[in-house]
C-alpha cells in the first residue's frame, strides 16, 4: 500500500482512482479457475481475511469479492478515469519455478480481460523464497503472494497482519495503514472472547474487504492418508505439526521388547499412552491459545517435545 500507483496517494482524487483500480483487479482473479488448475478443484473461497472455523468468521457476508466480475471491474475502471494509457505498470512477483510463471500467464489473462495492456504485466522472479522474503520485507515489491497458516486458533493472529504500526519489516506486509482499523484491532486485543469482540473481528475483516487491500481468501482442503496402525489425534493445521508426533501399533516392536502387544508394562504401551499424554498436554495448552497469543502456541510445542523426549529415555 506504500506504493503511490496502486496504494496510497497524497492526493485524496488519486487515492481514490488507486482504491478503484485496486479493487477492479480483485474482481478480474476467477478463485475458481485458479483451485481447479492447481488444487484440484478443493477448496473453499471466503470473503475477506478471516477462515472458516475461526472466531469471527461470518458465514452470512454476500460473496463479492471472491466472485469474478469483469463487466464490473470495466465499469469502476472507466468511472475513475483508467484506461490503457493512463494505467500503471502492475508487477507479479515470484520465485521462480514453472507453476508460478504459469500463475503469472493466467493473472495477465485476468487483468488482461479487463482493459489491462498485456505490455504493463510484468513478472519479477527471485531464484528462491529466501530472496523474495527480504525483497517483501524490503518494502522493494509493489505486490506480493503469500500464505499463511494460523499460529493460534484466534483471528487476532491473521488480523495482526494490517495493523499500521506491523509494518515492514514487521508482520504487516502489505504496509497497510488505517486509523480506524488500528483503533478497532486495539480495541479487540485487549478483550476477552466473546459476542463484542466476534462483531469487531467482522467489522475489521469487512475493513480490509472495503478497501480492496487484499485478494483473499482461500482455505485449502488437505487430504492426508496413514497406515492402518498408526494411532493420532487429527487436529486443524494450526501450527503446521500435526503429524510431528505419531504412535504406531507395531506388533513385532512389541515381541522384540518381550511383550505382545498388549502387555501393560510393555515399551509399545508405554509409547502409546505417552503419546496419549502429550497430545492430552498439548490440547490443554493449546486451549489457552486465543488468550495468550504466541506465547501458547510454543508452549503447546513445547509440551508435546518434552513428551516426545520422555518417551525417548523409556
């Protein structure tokens, strides 16, 4: 947003024309192309910032934003006073690899749909993830695309996101400032769980979609396949480790340790209720999530090492 073509402007008509230019190429992404060509066709778009599943998620909110609209995003365009002329550079960046230059191909279609000289699509490449972090952290790229898995079961850690004083090099990667949104996001962080703070998260989520910040969002569907004996507790990929530790019903690692498998005093029963334990301490931790912030969620990391490395010694 700290770009003056796209972002904010000085000039109070250009950021008006940039909030419209913004919000029209949101309305040329087509959500559904892009997850049946690269996710198989599963997964579920949902307005705004805030996923299914989560505190603050409004299932009633009208799909607009996730729905492709080019005769609307023509309309906005020509209202504002855009046309091939007068339209900016709009760079994709990536690292590089064969699928993100066809992501690229298939967003200069979109755009392209719209009114958008193929000519002014560019495609910015960094030859891996570590040289397109720094760029974004940088404040070097106009736009950038990145997704994020929840640190804790609370819209406040994805919302922490725009927050004007998370800036780059902090979370806010988007270099997004509203005072009213900060005002709203303090005012949410500092209370407890309930109807109050649940209508504040919609309002800010609602924020972001009004102002076209962000094309979002999408929630992928992960199908995981175990063997037969393996013991584990599914949980939402919260942490992004939910298979880090798992128990496995091996008869012949409990013959080797002189038991049968079913022998209480056995190393193999000994492994599946420690591993019943940390899970069970985990959880505890975890529920203690929304409250304590990051702090829980390496807490709940933590529990559940400290298990693991309990069962090593047995």
């Amino acid at each position: 947003m700290s770009d003056q073509a796209f972002g904010y402007h000085p000039d109070p008509v250009q950021n008006g024309k940039n909030k419209a230019l913004r919000c029209a190429i949101r309305k040329a992404y087509d959500w559904g192309q892009k997850i049946d060509r690269y996710y198989h066709g599963i997964g579920e778009p949902y307005e705004g910032i805030i996923p299914p599943g989560v505190d603050g998620y409004d299932p009633d909110l009208v799909h607009k934003s996730t729905v492709k609209d080019v005769s609307g995003a023509k309309k906005l365009l020509a209202e504002n006073g855009w046309d091939s002329k007068s339209l900016p550079t709009l760079e994709f960046s990536s690292t590089s690899s064969i699928q993100k230059r066809q992501m690229y191909e298939q967003f200069r279609a979109w755009v392209g749909q719209i009114g958008y000289p193929k000519r002014k699509i560019t495609h910015k490449t960094f030859a891996n993830f570590s040289d397109y972090w720094k760029a974004i952290k940088e404040n070097k790229l106009s736009t950038h695309e990145l997704v994020w898995n929840l640190d804790y079961p609370d819209a406040e850690n994805i919302l922490q996101l725009y927050y004007g004083p998370n800036a780059a090099p902090g979370a806010n990667n988007a270099n997004y400032k509203n005072p009213e949104y900060d005002r709203l996001f303090e005012k949410a962080t500092a209370m407890q769980p309930g109807p109050e703070r649940t209508e504040l998260y919609k309002k800010l989520n609602q924020i972001l979609i009004d102002d076209c910040v962000v094309i979002a969002g999408f929630a992928r569907t992960q199908v995981h396949m175990w063997h037969k004996d393996v013991i584990m507790y599914p949980a939402p990929q919260v942490i992004g480790n939910i298979f880090k530790w798992v128990g496995v019903e091996d008869q012949q690692v409990a013959s080797l340790d002189g038991g049968d498998g079913k022998d209480g005093d056995s190393k193999h029963t000994r492994l599946i209720q420690a591993a019943k334990k940390a899970g069970a301490e985990a959880a505890k931790v975890g529920l203690k999530a929304a409250k304590l912030g990051m702090k829980s969620a390496e807490e709940a990391l933590k529990a559940v090492e400290n298990a693991g490395r309990e069962v090593a010694k047995k």
